[in-house]
C-alpha cells in the first residue's frame, strides 16, 4: 500500500492462515507489488542504459558490464536475441497468404504444391511448412536482451527485508537510486510471497480423504 507520503509498506503480520485476519496485509500486498513494480521497472531503464546497448545498438557478442554503485555492485549482461514474433500476427498473415492462393486458383492459375479435388484445395505440408517459414522469418527482429544481477555489501547487506520503502522520484542512476532499487527487489520478494500463499489458501481443498 502506498500512503500520501509516497511509502509502500511491508505486511504487517506473517501469513498463518487466518484469511480474514490476514486479509487487509494481502489487500496492502497486492496495492504495493503493483507500485513497486513499476518503480523497479523504471529504475532498471536506468541500469540497463548505462550499458550503452539498446534496441538501436545490439551488441556483437554476450557482454557484461559491471557497475560499482557503493554497497551495491551491478553486473549487467546484455545480449542479442530473435524477437519472436506474436502468434497472432503469424497466423494473420498465414491467413492473407492462403486467401492470395484461393484468389489465383479462383483466377485459374496453377500453384507448385497446390492442387485442386472438385472444389476444394488441397496444399501439401511441406509447402505450408515453407510458407510459414518465410512469414515468420519476415516478421522477426532482432532485439537486446538485458539480464541484471546484483550484490550488496556493508550495512545494506545487513538490512534484510525492509518494514517499507520510500518511492523516489529521480531515475538517473546514483547510489541512492541503486539502493532504493535493492530494497525495493526485497520487499517486493516478500510481498509477492504473502500475496500467495493467502491466494493458496483461498483454493478449495481436492485431497481425497480416505476414511478406515
């Protein structure tokens, strides 16, 4: 839960099954994961920046790029990966290119791996299997992909999960920011867990009792 004060607070109790107790921590769990989150998103902009690769600049080769903020070293490794493409847009397009070949059939053309039976067509597998091939090779990019990982050090190791964190509101990437960055990964962690185990114990019981 976030206050005017721009706070989002821990869970004020363990979760011990109590659904109706526990209920306003899970309420305040669910409200803080989604504002932490897009802090964190926002804070990891600024991480994945200060490696100098994006979208616009792909790396060569799988790299890492260390960043030494502090109590808290980061180590970034970026790489270039295929985007896939989404299933949808595939299939649209599968879809357009078997209209283009009714279109032709229609207008008495002949196609390689298409022939007709009465009124209906049929296309061989391997020609499909082609065709897919070529659209999905049309509609992916290349992309960087960032994976960050970090370690603390001194006081802030010490720390643990914090009883709440104050949101900033700078993005550049300092050591205040880093360390706002880590608590907000910690509390986060334990939010996350809370949230599930109460929604696990919301699901009804399926174990069978065997009665003697």
């Amino acid at each position: 839960m976030t206050t005017i004060d721009n706070v989002v607070q821990n869970v004020k109790h363990e979760f011990d099954g109590d659904l109706t107790k526990c209920h306003l921590d899970y309420e305040r769990a669910k409200q803080g994961v989604e504002i932490a989150e897009e802090r964190i998103t926002d804070l990891e902009e600024s991480i994945k920046a200060a490696t100098g690769y994006s979208n616009l600049n792909l790396p060569r080769t799988t790299t890492q790029t260390e960043i030494d903020l502090g109590e808290i070293q980061i180590a970034v490794k970026s790489e270039t990966r295929t985007k896939r493409p989404a299933y949808k847009k595939a299939v649209e397009r599968m879809e357009e290119h078997l209209s283009g070949i009714a279109l032709l059939l229609f207008q008495g053309r002949e196609i390689s791996g298409v022939y007709e039976q009465g009124r209906t067509a049929f296309v061989e597998v391997e020609t499909l299997l082609t065709s897919y091939e070529i659209i999905v090779a049309g509609i992916t990019s290349p992309e960087v992909k960032h994976t960050i990982r970090y370690e603390t050090a001194g006081k802030l190791k010490q720390e643990g999960v914090p009883d709440s964190v104050k949101i900033g509101d700078k993005t550049d990437l300092t050591e205040k920011t880093a360390a706002e960055y880590v608590r907000l990964d910690r509390l986060t962690g334990s939010l996350v867990s809370f949230a599930k185990q109460y929604e696990a114990a919301l699901e009804p019981d399926t174990t069978t009792k065997v009665t003697p």
